[in-house]
C-alpha cells in the first residue's frame, strides 16, 4: 500500500519549489514560449472548441459530480461501508479547492495578458481546474481500483488522460501559464493522497 503521508508531503514540498521556479527568468521564458504556442493553436476553431469541452473537467459543478458518480458505483457495487467513500471523495473535492486558494493567498502570480485582458485577475498559480479534476479523478481512480471494480492500469491510465486534458485545456485558452497547470496536477495528486489515506483509516475503523 502507498504511503499517502509521503506523497502527500512530496507534493506540497514540489508545489513550493515549483512556486518558487516561476519567479525565474529561465521558467517564466519557457511559459511565456508555450503561451506563444498556445496563442497559435487557439487561433485553430476545432482546438478552440476541444480546449472549452477539455476544461468543464474542473468546473466547479462537474469535479463534485464525478466524485459522486465515482462513490455512487463503488457502493453500489461493493455495498460496503458507505461513510469512508463519501468522505474521501469529499476529502477530494473540498480539499483540491482549499489547497489552491491557499497557495494562492500567498503567491500571488498574474495571469497571461490574454486572461487579464478578460478580466480574469484571480493569482494564476496553481491551476485550480487542474487541481480540482486531478484530486478527485486520482481519487476516485484509487477507490475503484482498491474495490476490485477496475483494473488498476485502465483507471490510472484515465485519470492520467483526463487530468492531462483539464490542464492542457487551461493552457490552450490562454488562462494559465504551462506551470500553473503542473502545480495543479502535483497539487492534485497530494490531496488525492490525503482523501485516500482519510479512506484507508475510516475504512479500517468501519
């Protein structure tokens, strides 16, 4: 079994560093060139419309919902405790939101001018829709895989896939820079290691 707490410490260790690395020169050049790339492939109708279907993973009604579904079909189909399940998968939800603002309270990094330009004025970094999405889909990817529902590489594999989609979605619409949105996956994988370790431990008392 993982060791949630060392992931979890892991990643808030790395969202620091990595908060850290965006006040550089060397990685504010590298996003500010994946922003000029982004500004292209936006320019692209079909890209455009991909990226706005990509991002509604992280919207603030649709990560809740998939937790739902994703406790919905584990106790469903385990009709084991239904407690630990609900609680993880809130775990997941709440604390994703509770950890991005957090960090942003603090590092208040500005978006790229085209996000600006809409008035999107909310700090940049970590990417919440990233993180919200790769809390709860890590977590939800962990409970079916730990119920015996599904095979542990088909559901990491999609969580991977969808996550990667959120972030990148964020990217291409020009509201995050390219490192927003890898603080938003490490930060997503530490709180999904929270939730499931919360799992574990109501799991074992139940």
């Amino acid at each position: 079994m993982p060791s949630f707490s060392i992931i979890a410490v892991t990643a808030g260790a790395s969202v620091l560093a990595l908060a850290v690395a965006t006040r550089t020169r060397r990685v504010q050049a590298l996003d500010d060139a994946l922003e000029r790339g982004a500004g292209l492939a936006r320019q692209r109708a079909p890209v455009l419309r991909a990226a706005s279907i990509g991002t509604l993973l992280g919207e603030p009604y649709m990560h809740p919902t998939i937790g739902a579904a994703c406790a919905a079909i584990v106790i469903a189909a385990t009709r084991g405790p239904v407690v630990p399940v609900l609680c993880a998968l809130a775990a997941a939800s709440l604390g994703a939101i509770l950890a991005h603002h957090a960090v942003k309270l603090v590092y208040r990094r500005p978006r790229p001018a085209g996000a600006l330009a809409r008035g999107k004025t909310e700090p940049a970094f970590p990417s919440g829709h990233t993180t919200d999405a790769t809390a709860v889909l890590v977590t939800g990817a962990y409970l079916l895989a730990r119920q015996g529902l599904a095979t542990p590489s088909v559901v990491a594999a999609t969580a991977v896939v969808l996550a990667f989609v959120t972030g990148a979605s964020r990217v291409l619409l020009g509201w995050h820079w390219g490192t927003d949105v890898l603080g938003g996956w490490i930060a997503g994988v530490g709180v999904a290691a929270c939730a499931s370790g919360l799992y574990e431990s109501l799991a074992r008392t139940s």
